[in-house]
C-alpha cells in the first residue's frame, strides 16, 4: 500500500509499472530540502531512501517503508522550491506516523466490511428469489469496504498535513509552499472528480485541506520566512534537467530559447540537442558551462552523457573521472565511468574498473548493473568464483531465484572456504532458501 499526496492517475498509466529515473543531482537536491525535515521527525537521513517517477502526473507518496517517490511531473510544474519542501513535509508526516503499517488494519477492516455486506446482500437476494441481485449485492459490499478504507486513510491524509505543517514550523519554514501547491491541484481535480462520490477518494476533499492550511499559515510566525537562494536556484536546475529529459526535443528548444542564458534553460537545450545527436551544440552548451563553474561535477557529468552516446569512450571517461574527483560518493556517475572503460575492452584498465565499481557499491549495493559489470571483470580476469558472487548478487536484485541459485551453487565449489566471499555466498544461499520457504506458503 502507498499513501500519495494526492494523485490524478490515468488507467493507462495504472496498467504500466512505474520508471524510476536516477539522477545524482536531483536527488541530492530533494535530499538537501528534506534534511532538515527528516531531523525534525526523529529519522535517520541514511534510512530514507527518495525516489524519482518518471510521470507527468502531480503526485508523491511512501511505499516500502521509509521510501519518498516523487513524479518528475511534480518538480518540473512546482512553482518554486517551497512547494517540493512542503510535498516532503506531507510524506515525512507519513513516515512518523507508521502509516504504512497501519494501513494494512485499514484494508483487513475493509475487506471483513466487504466480506459481511456481501453475504448479507446475497443471502437476502435468494432469499426473495431474485438471484440477478447477486451482482449488486458484491458491488455493494465492495463499495461498504471500500467507504470504510478510505474514510480510515482520510485521517491518516489529515494527519500527515498537521505532521508536516509542525515539522514545517520547527525547522522555522513557511507552509505557503504546500498551501501554494494544494491550490494548483485542487484546479487540476476539478477536471478529474466534478462527478464522483465524494467518498470514492483516498485523500480528504482538497478545500479541507486548504482551509486547514489557510488557517495554519495565518497564525504562523513562520509564514513570511523566505527560500533561500541557494534552493531556488537548485530547483531551476531540475526543472531544466527534467524538461530536457522528458519533453520532446522540438518542444523544449521551442520552450527555452537560445536567448535565454540561465542554467535551467541551457541544461534543458543542452538535453534536447543531446537527444537530436546534435554533439556539437550540446557541447557548445556544457562547455561554456563548465567555463563559468570548473568545479561542478554535474556540468562535466552532462558532459561525459553527451560524449557516452556520441560514443566518444576516451572522452566520456575523462569527464566523468573529473566529476568523481570532485564528488567521490557519486556512484550513479561511477556505474557510467565503468561503463565506459569496460567498453574500451582494455585488460590494463580492470583493477581501475574493479575499484570504481566497489566504491561504487558502498553507496548503493542495490544496482544490478554494478554486479554484472563487477562479474565481467572477474570473469574476464579468470576469477570464476567472485563473478559467480557477483552474478548471484545481481541475479537476486532481479528476483530470479533460479539464476542465483546456479551461481552460488558454482561459486561455493571455488571460493576459499572461510574467505569473506564463500561467506557472502552461504548467507544469499539462506536468503534462496527463505524465499523459497515464503513463495510455497
């Protein structure tokens, strides 16, 4: 279960399962936002992982515990910054209060409401012989349940506001930003719930809610607190990156014109020539930009994306070397770098590629891509069992517990026993055998 702010949802977009899209910078924005939230609600920065939606809906929600989702459609159409920090505020509220946890007594209720309204309605219809009431007797009892659901992540929704808004104060942050954006959806839900039930919604009616807020930021004395500049000009750069990234390429050039020399508007040209393989205009563009900042990593990281998909290799490489001396936790950037140099097929490389992808992996264990490249490596160098480890790590990020199971078995027959990798390999083939255990339950 997953409690959004608010979401406006095509069926679709329903029928598709969510595209994360990983970008460095953009997240270490939100996070940068977040920081002084997460420190108000009592949680530990490192446990709260964010997450980017590639949607143009306006929507951001936890799901699978302490993660915050975001929709690119959210950053790019938020007015300024205050808006994302007063969304993040919300969600924290969500995370503080267990709602995650909470919500599955919310859908037991619902489902035992269902179960009982439907029988009722059955029995009831073979009872005055009209067995053609059997349909509306389960669509009534769904409905019951599902009134009873949505009523119960109401107060929840209600919850999370006044969490959000009391973390907003005590970091001394105006709620205008959150007041700001529940007005811009509650235009938007005029074209999605003019004709519902207002019951058939998971979240309180938006005007509730801004009253709530309309009410909040007159009596706080925090309502006039300005955004810092740093901040504005942050949120510009992801708006740049996102519509670069998501828009059509025509349209973005149409958008942001060459006249216009802000960076928001040369990173969005920047990525519209890149995605027309126009090198030398996109080049044009992030070198003049790194020029005037030398030392912004993610300058000469557009740089080497640019060079990567000119497959310019030797030139990729020395840009995104360039960025991870400047950030050195910035695995994203490393997965290309080693991306790049596994590409050159050069044996002399391996130990660089080897040491790039292990950094890499102190920060996000979590990326198939780091494990694969790590087993080419070792297989290339004729170590069989530590790229049969690191094929059977990827392979249970993958959820393919037949493939993993493969590797193990192949690597416990040549890794040293007692050896830190035979050890990793006992404890993935427990984690084999638990999954297993709870797949035939």
């Amino acid at each position: 279960g997953c409690l959004a702010i608010i979401a406006f949802t095509s069926a679709k977009a329903q029928a598709q399962a969510p595209r994360v899209v990983r970008d460095t910078e953009i997240e270490n924005t939100i996070r940068a936002y977040g920081t002084p939230l997460f420190e108000a609600a009592g949680l530990s920065l490192g446990s709260v992982r964010i997450r980017i939606i590639l949607s143009n809906d306006l929507n951001a929600f936890v799901a699978g515990g302490q993660q915050i989702f975001i929709n690119t459609g959210l950053l790019s159409r938020a007015d300024d910054p205050s808006q994302v920090i007063g969304v993040l505020a919300h969600e924290i509220g969500h995370i503080a209060g267990g709602h995650l946890s909470r919500i599955q007594e919310g859908l037991r209720n619902a489902s035992n409401q269902s179960i009982i309204a439907t029988v009722l309605g059955a029995a009831a219809a073979i009872a005055a012989g009209q067995p053609e009431g059997l349909s509306g007797a389960i669509i009534g009892g769904q409905a019951l349940g599902q009134r009873a659901l949505f009523k119960y992540t109401q107060g929840m929704e209600q919850a999370a506001d006044q969490a959000g808004v009391n973390f907003l104060d005590s970091t001394e942050q105006s709620s205008k930003g959150l007041l700001n954006f529940l007005k811009i959806l509650q235009k938007n839900a005029l074209l999605y719930t003019a004709s519902r039930d207002p019951y058939a919604s998971t979240h309180p009616l938006t005007q509730d809610r801004i009253l709530f807020l309309e009410n909040h930021v007159a009596k706080s004395p925090y309502s006039n607190r300005k955004i810092p500049q740093q901040y504005v000009a942050m949120h510009a750069r992801a708006r740049g990156k996102i519509h670069g990234y998501v828009n059509d390429p025509v349209t973005t050039l149409d958008t942001y014109k060459a006249t216009d020399k802000s960076v928001e508007a040369r990173y969005a040209r920047a990525y519209a020539y890149m995605k027309l393989n126009d090198k030398r205009n996109a080049l044009a563009i992030v070198n003049k930009l790194i020029s005037e900042s030398p030392r912004d990593p993610f300058f000469h990281e557009l740089k080497g994306d640019i060079l990567k998909d000119a497959a310019d290799f030797n030139g990729a490489i020395n840009s995104y070397t360039k960025a991870i001396e400047i950030i050195p936790w910035a695995a994203l950037i490393r997965v290309n770098l080693a991306r790049m140099q596994l590409a050159l097929n050069n044996p002399k490389l391996d130990e660089e590629i080897i040491r790039n992808v292990k950094n890499a992996l102190r920060y996000e264990n979590k990326i198939p891509a780091l494990w694969r490249q790590l087993a080419t490596v070792y297989g290339r160098k004729g170590q069989t069992g530590k790229a049969s480890l690191a094929l059977a790590e990827e392979a249970m990020l993958k959820g393919d517990l037949n493939r993993a199971k493969q590797n193990v078995k192949r690597a416990l027959g040549i890794l040293p026993k007692g050896s830190p990798e035979h050890i990793r390999v006992q404890d993935i083939e427990n984690q084999i055998a638990n999954a297993s255990i709870k797949k035939d339950q």
